[in-house]
C-alpha cells in the first residue's frame, strides 16, 4: 500500500517535461524556510502502487488556498522571504546570473536536488535561474494548458491502479517526507514479488549532492529484467526532438543511479536526515500514526522510520535495473506516440552529472542557450523569460558585433588598393 497526491504531468514539449506537482513543489521549497513546514501541496503524495492510493492533503489544504499562503507569506515576510531569493519587480530589467563568492545553493539555499531540476538545468541554466528570480512567472508557467492537460493523463493512470484512494492529513515536514519513506517501505515487497509499482520514490547522494525522484513506474519484463519506464506527454503527435530527449534521457539515468545505490545499501541515516533537514525525534501526526499501524509499521516518529527503511532495503532481494525505457503519448488523445529505450552508459552520465553540478556548487557560469545553433535557438521562442533574458541580449550583440567586424574584414580583403594594382603591357 502506497500514497498518493498531485498528479504528476508534463509541461508543454519543452525540455524536460516537469510536472505541475513538481514545479509547486520546486517554487515552494525557495520560499519555505528549512525549520517549518513547506507551504508545498505535499511532495509525499506522488507515490502510489497498483494496489491502494492515499490522497495526502498538507493540512487539508487546497492548491488554491496553498498559493493564497503563498502569497500571504512573500507579503509578511518580504524581507526575509523576498531578498533571498533576489524576486524582481516587474519594471526591473537588470538580473544577476551569477554572484561571486557564492555557490546557486547558497544563493537559493537548495540543500538538495530534485532529479526533475537537472533535466531542466539541461535545457537551459539561464532559465533555472531566471526560475529562482522571478518565481511569479514560474508560477504562470505551471497553469498553461498543456500542464493541465497532461496532468489528466497521469491521473487517469493513477485512478485506474488505484480506484479506492482515500486521504491522509499531514501537518509537518516529517511526516510529508515520512509518507515517501511509507510508500518505499510498502512498493520493495510488491517488486520483489514480480508486481508493477508506480510512483517509486529514490533518494541518494551523487557526487556529494542529495537528490530527490519519483519513478513513474518499474515492473520486470517476461525474460525477468527490472525495467524502469518514465511516461511523457506530447502536444504534437511525434516523438521529441534531440535536444528534448536530451533530459528525458538524463532523468531515467539518474534514477537509475539512485536505485542502485539504494538496493546496494549505499544509503546512509545520518546523509537523509543531513541533506532534508529533518528532526529524527519528531513524532508524525495522529493521522499519520493510524495509517503507519493500519501497514503494520510501529514507527512512530522520523528517525525510526528511516531505521525500518534501511532495515527492508538491506534485506531486500532487489537487483538493479537492467532497462530504461521513454513512454510517449500524446496529450489530447492520450494515444502512444511511441517508446524509446535508452542506452546507459554510466561513465559518461557521471561526467555529465559532475559538469551539471558544478554549476550549482559555483565553480563555473551558468550556461545558456547558443543562439547561433540552428538546433538550439528555438528554444528561447518557448521561454516566458525570452524578453527580459540578459544572457540572450547579451548573445544577439555579440553576434552582431562579430558579424559587422567579418563584414567589414571580408569588405577590406576583397578591395585591392589602386597603387597595387599592375597594368598589362
């Protein structure tokens, strides 16, 4: 037996597919300080199984109402909430991108990654930044149409695995991230015994930086492999284009980093409750409890929970996963578009994860889109930061400038001065 929230769902066709869920969750986490409850829709609640979905409310709050605290709070605590995070008024057009002596989690205070966060990273670092900046527009962003839309293709899917989803009142970050620790504890047994499980939550370090997911779904194939399968939701009736697979292709390998490493015991007490900044002691809410015991659990607070966890991953027969494999569909219909299996290859994932990271530890400038690349340039036409992108500015005058100074070379190499010239006899 699992939880169940949010559905998850894909923006429209640009990067990465980030789900609306996701998103709430990535812009909560910049405005919630570590020591109170996230003012997110519960990140717990994008697990599930085949078997039993929990609808889990923060509070028994509505989205609505969530982004009403939202706002309620960047007004009360302007100054504390505010300047962190650098939020631009709207006839400000000057950012910074970078600031130096100091590293993008300093800066935006990420004490760890979401694995959804570097497939957007890989599209574009301008934009996570902008993101960070100018949260209001991040938020716009996540009501689009195509959101939405994919949003019922996941859902339809959830319901159907689980029809009797019932609800679970959670009041504070321990219990939140504790109801992932539940869904885990639950899905291990299922898989193990050969049954499909959705919404597979992993978690783990990566070149010392914790990160955070959610598996769309695994289930082993007829010849016995573990097959890890991540569901897209299109606009257009056709596979990705290159530099959209690009973070499709990013995103299932990192998860397969993290399930390995969870299933090979890599997994440390003392990191999970380093890097979420949980209280160990705290005990869950009495809601939380009834539901921990109706499983069997008699965890009743954080820290021993995680022991339980670490307990059933090292005593669990899980092997790696052998596949991974891309689910396209399309968003109106819900037909298949098509599936892709992608190749793993993990030296050279590592290196591209420890070029991401850099990033975000400070030791290089954030990268954006190259202009002058026919194969990337339209991706600025689907940005809501087009307009006030700086890096982009920047990058048209510099072109220009190039351009005129080859002009003006060419120009100069084609005109022969008169004295130089020799007549025939």
């Amino acid at each position: 037996m699992n939880s169940k929230t949010t559905p998850r769902d894909d923006p429209l066709d640009d990067g990465c597919d980030i789900s609306n869920s996701q998103l709430i969750r990535i812009f909560s986490e910049r405005l919630a300080p570590s020591d109170q409850p996230s003012l997110t829709p519960p990140a717990g609640a994008d697990q599930h199984s085949p078997t039993l979905g929990v609808c889990v409310v923060n509070d028994g709050q509505s989205l609505a109402k969530k982004e009403e605290r939202i706002d309620g709070q960047i007004k009360k605590r302007g100054h504390k909430v505010v300047a962190p995070f650098e939020r631009l008024s709207n006839n400000r057009s000057t950012v910074t991108l970078s600031v130096p002596d100091q590293s993008p989690m300093e800066r935006f205070s990420k004490h760890h990654l979401n694995v959804t966060q570097l497939c957007e990273q890989s599209w574009c670092e301008i934009k996570v930044v902008y993101g960070f900046l100018k949260p209001h527009m991040k938020r716009r962003e996540m009501r689009r149409t195509a959101v939405t839309t994919g949003a019922s293709i996941h859902l339809a899917r959830e319901l159907e695995a689980n029809p009797d989803a019932m609800t679970v009142v959670v009041h504070t970050r321990e219990d939140r991230e504790a109801l992932k620790l539940i869904n885990l504890i639950q899905m291990v047994p299922a898989l193990e015994a050969g049954q499909l499980v959705r919404e597979f939550p992993v978690l783990g370090v990566l070149d010392g930086v914790f990160f955070l997911g959610v598996v769309d779904e695994l289930y082993c194939s007829k010849s016995g492999d573990l097959v890890l399968s991540e569901l897209k939701t299109r606009s257009h009736n056709s596979l990705p284009h290159p530099a959209q697979a690009k973070g499709h292709s990013l995103q299932v390998g990192v998860y397969k980093l993290l399930f390995d490493s969870m299933v090979h015991g890599s997994m440390k007490r003392d990191q999970l409750l380093h890097f979420l900044k949980l209280r160990p002691h705290q005990a869950f809410g009495s809601e939380l409890q009834r539901y921990a015991q109706k499983l069997g659990l008699l965890a009743v607070t954080f820290g021993e929970l995680v022991d339980h966890l670490l307990v059933v991953l090292h005593f669990s027969n899980l092997q790696p996963i052998d596949k991974l494999c891309l689910e396209y569909r399309h968003q109106s219909s819900g037909v298949l578009i098509g599936n892709r299996e992608v190749e793993f290859e993990e030296t050279q994932l590592r290196a591209e994860l420890r070029d991401y990271l850099a990033f975000w530890r400070g030791e290089r400038e954030p990268h954006g889109v190259d202009i002058e690349d026919i194969e990337e340039a339209w991706k600025c036409r689907m940005c809501p930061y087009e307009e006030s992108c700086e890096w982009r500015r920047n990058r048209l005058q510099e072109v220009m400038i190039d351009g005129s100074k080859k002009a003006k070379l060419d120009g100069s190499k084609s005109e022969t001065p008169n004295s130089s010239r020799r007549v025939p006899n």
